[in-house]
C-alpha cells in the first residue's frame, strides 16, 4: 500500500449491512455497516472487527395484550458468513477461550472479521448469543472477544494496522492489548500506553454521562479484563470504576463527536479529563446505494417527476402496511413516518401526549402515522412506550399503524414511503439522528427539534421544519415537552397540511431542496473522507 493510505481496524459491537444478517441493535450498528460500505466505496483499506451474535439483538414481537416481548431464535448466517477456518484464544475468568474467525465480504463491503465463542448451546456460546445482553459480567466477557480478540485476530490474519478506530467504548479492551504486546516487547508501561495513543483513533456518540457504560474494577481483574495490567495502571486509564468512554479518550490521540453539536457536547462532558484526546466534530453520514431509493436518484438529477417516483414508493410502503397489519392506509393522504429505538428521551409517543388536538386529523385520515421500534428487552420504560403505540393503533385503525421487530427493511420502506420524517428527542441527547438523513435523501420531509444533525441542514420551511423555530420566545415557564408538542401541532395544522394537500409544487420544490441538502453532504462516504483527513490524516481517498 503507498503511504498516503494508512491500513484501518475498525472496531463495533455491532454492524448492520443488510437485514439477512441481524447483527446490529440500531442506529450504532446502522453506521458502522455504512461506514464499511463507504469504505469499500472508496477502495480504502479498512477491515471491520465485530462479534458473530449468533441470536441476534433481539426479534421483538407484540402479544395480544398490545405488549411487547422477547424471542431469540438460532439465526443460520451461512450463505453470508465464511469461516476461516482460524481462531484465537483469550482468558476469561481463567479459562482459555476459543473465538473462531468469520468473515463478512458480500455485502458490498469492506472485509469484516467476526469472532464467536460457540452456538449458543456449547460451553462458552453464552458469550456471543446475544447482543447487548445480561450483566455485567456477560458484558465485560463479550467486550474481552471483541477488544483482546480482535487484536490477537488481526495478527492471526496477518494484517498489518496502522490505526486502530473504536466505534464506541466497547472496544476499550482492544487499547490494553495493544499496551500489553509492547510490554511484552520490553517497554515499561509509560512508553507503551505512549504508543498506543498514537494508534488508536476514538468515536463517542452518547451525549449522557450515565449513558456511558463503567465496571467494578475489581471484577475486571477477576475476570481477566486487565489482560495483565495491575489495578493502578487500569484506574490510571479508566478512573474507578473503570469507564469504557473515558478509557477510549485516554488511549487515543483524537476523538470525535457524530456531529458538530454532539463534538462541543462531548468536548463539554468529559473536560474533567486530564491527558484525554481532543474530541472533534465528524457528523455522521450514511451510504446512498443503500437508503435512497434508486427511481429518486434518476429522477432528480433530471429534474424528472420526483413525485411520480415518491408516489410509488408510499404505494410500496402502504401495501407492506397492510401485508404487516390490519391497517390499510391511503398512498393519497399525509403519511408521517417515526422509527426510532424505545427510549423515553426520543419521546416516541410525544404526538399523542394532547390527543384531543388532532383526534379529528387521526380520524378522518387527514395524517397517518406509522411507528416502528424496539425497545431493549430489559426496558420496560420503553416497552411501556411501544405499548402506548400499538394501543394509539388499535384506537386509530387504519390511520396509525406500528410495526413490530424494527429492522433495515422496515427502515428503508419508511424512510421511502413516508411524506414527513418526525424527530423530537430531548435536546442534547440525539447525538447525530441519521434516519432523518435516510429520509432527506429520499425527499421526505424532515419535521425535526433542532438536535444531533438537523442543526446542520434542513432549514425551516425550505425543505423542512424546525420546532425550535415555531415558538422561539415562548413563555420560559412552559416545559420542554409542552413548548414542543404545542409547536409540533401548529406546525402540522398551519404548514404541513396546508401545503401538502393545497400547494403540491411547493411541496416537490422542498422535496427537491430535501434532496439537494442531504444526499453529498450527509453521505457515509463524505464521513469517510473526514475520518481519512482529520483522525486518520491521510490523503483523501479518490472515488473508484
């Protein structure tokens, strides 16, 4: 390789590059998938590091009661996932560990190397079952194979690195492997930890402290985690108890932020940080060939009959609906869509929250709105909010409709089919919010708080609309929820509405400028150039 292209290890919990192969929780995944795609895209050379989850997330379906529940079924990845016929070994609990190495390369993207600990029967299985699953311990022993295991595969592999990215704190692991072969080689702890920092590149993307996951650092001893680190020198690097985030900012020489809100953000959260990475802005972006619709992307450029091509898509989104539900929808009226994880900070349920305000929109059809999420499967804060949606279905019949187990399917047929996009998380925690980019790049509407990315394209009445910017002086004494839900529904009444049944050309001229805004500048392969530039500094990457 020259060397303006540094060889990339890139490391995730989780990766969502198609449907067929469920390993992915949400949005964090989502990324990661696109970022490999961007990757291959670019001919960069970049390898993903991940876990075989052989049990997925979770497939969430909903009971008779309207309330949501758990099944794991064994997934069966072999047209998709080749084994490699090699393995490696960590130590968890004292107990040595075999993790077999898979590879990933059919699904458009850069090779990515999984790691399992067995089917999920099998003595160690319990590890790489299920994504995100158990307690800490679980945790720790999943984190262990994804952060040492990976390490030790890529030397398997033969793969020369010349920086290690984290995607996320769950790769801390993989930074006290790298110090612990530099040891091994002679160097005193200072020297490697040094070194280290001038390999590993970090992306944090929780806006919330507490969000940020942190163990006991005497079970990181016990069970193995300090990889031959002594308690001193892991506190040293990730504060008592240890935090995953604030490791990954200790170990790395730069950091960044999902956007540039979430960047000053961040930077504002962990200032307490003495000798951590400066933390930058690289906003999220997401990959074209996968998410925008293939009629749309003809149709623009042309200046074609981008309603034509929308129309069709919220025909193929109406009939999914129906082959789903028992909800029929009607392709001629305002379609809303909102697909988002179960958390009550992304207020899910927020536009219903006044019912009695849009009971006559609901009723007669005038808006529909269609819901997907999962919650996680120990939420039952947001299992309690998926309820509240599938209820507002049954009250609304055919003009509200959820659709269980979210997944890249549900995903693209509503970030196609809908008319509006709507989004209103409690700022500052929506980090990035990249499904509104899916959206934009399909000419649907964003209806958006001004959080994560949103701050920096869609422009209120232009090619969407801002609630921030409907009541910028409203009474003080209101609160949050209130000053947005009154904002949401005057939104709705006085411009959504109005302008989508009354004034079509405007509503394709802010289609057109939705498209126009987001399909370069919210790509995964501008984030890509941005990482190559500013973390991984490099030249930047020709588009083959």
């Amino acid at each position: 390789m020259s060397e303006e292209k540094k060889e990339i290890a890139y490391f995730c919990m989780e990766y969502g590059l198609d449907e067929k192969l469920p390993l992915y929780a949400g949005g964090l995944g989502i990324l990661a998938g696109d970022y490999l795609k961007a990757a291959r895209d670019l001919n960069s050379p970049v390898v993903g590091i991940g876990i075989l989850w052989w049990q997925d997330y979770t497939t969430q379906l909903i009971n008779h009661e309207g309330y949501p529940y758990d099944t794991y079924p064994t997934h069966n990845y072999n047209n998709l996932v080749e084994d490699t016929g090699l393995s490696v070994s960590v130590e968890i609990a004292g107990n040595s560990v075999e993790c077999k190495i898979h590879k990933v390369e059919k699904l458009n993207n850069a090779p990515l190397y999984l790691l399992e600990t067995g089917r999920p029967d099998s003595k160690y299985g319990w590890i790489t079952d299920k994504l995100y699953a158990g307690d800490n311990y679980n945790r720790i022993a999943q984190e262990i194979v994804l952060g040492i295991g990976g390490v030790r595969a890529l030397r398997k592999l033969g793969l020369k690195i010349d920086k290690y990215h984290f995607n996320e704190g769950h790769a801390a692991f993989a930074g006290l492997e790298l110090i612990r072969e530099k040891i091994h080689n002679g160097q005193s702890f200072e020297q490697a930890l040094k070194e280290t920092q001038e390999e590993i590149v970090f992306t944090t993307h929780t806006p919330v402290q507490a969000g940020n996951e942190s163990h006991d650092l005497n079970l990181l001893m016990e069970i193995g985690a300090n990889n031959g680190l002594g308690y001193e020198q892991l506190k040293l690097i990730g504060g008592e108890p240890f935090n995953m985030t604030a490791s990954c900012l200790h170990m790395s020489n730069i950091a960044n932020g999902v956007s540039q809100l979430h960047g000053k953000t961040a930077t504002d959260m962990w200032a307490h940080l003495n000798n951590s990475a400066p933390i930058i802005s690289i906003t999220n972006g997401v990959h074209r060939k996968t998410w925008q619709d293939k009629n749309i992307d003809k149709a623009f450029p042309n200046n074609n009959d981008i309603w034509s091509a929308h129309y069709q898509n919220k025909k193929k989104l109406v009939d999914y609906i129906a082959q789903k539900t028992d909800a029929r929808m009607n392709p001629d009226n305002l379609i809303i869509g909102f697909a988002r994880r179960a958390a009550p900070y992304k207020r899910s349920e927020l536009i219903f929250r006044d019912t009695g305000e849009i009971d006559d929109l609901l009723q007669t059809g005038k808006i529909q709105l269609v819901f997907s999420g999962k919650a996680h499967p120990n939420d039952h804060y947001g299992k309690d909010i998926v309820a509240t949606l599938v209820a507002m279905d049954k009250k609304y019949r055919d003009n509200v409709a959820f659709l269980e187990n979210y997944n890249m399917e549900i995903c693209r047929y509503l970030i196609q089919g809908s008319d509006v996009w709507l989004n209103n998380p409690k700022r500052p925690m929506e980090a990035s919010g990249t499904s509104g980019m899916k959206a934009a790049m399909n000419g649907v509407l964003n209806l958006s708080v001004l959080d994560g990315w949103v701050a920096e394209g869609p422009e209120h009445g232009i090619n969407g609309w801002i609630l921030d910017e409907e009541f910028p002086n409203l009474d003080e004494k209101l609160s949050e929820d209130e000053k947005d839900l009154l904002a949401l529904y005057n939104i709705l009444r006085n411009d959504v509405i109005p302008i989508y049944y009354d004034d079509r050309d405007r509503w394709v001229r802010m289609m057109k400028e939705s498209i126009a805004m987001s399909q370069d500048r919210f790509s995964a392969q501008r984030m890509f150039k941005d990482y190559s530039q500013k973390m991984y500094k490099e030249a930047e990457p020709a588009l083959v």
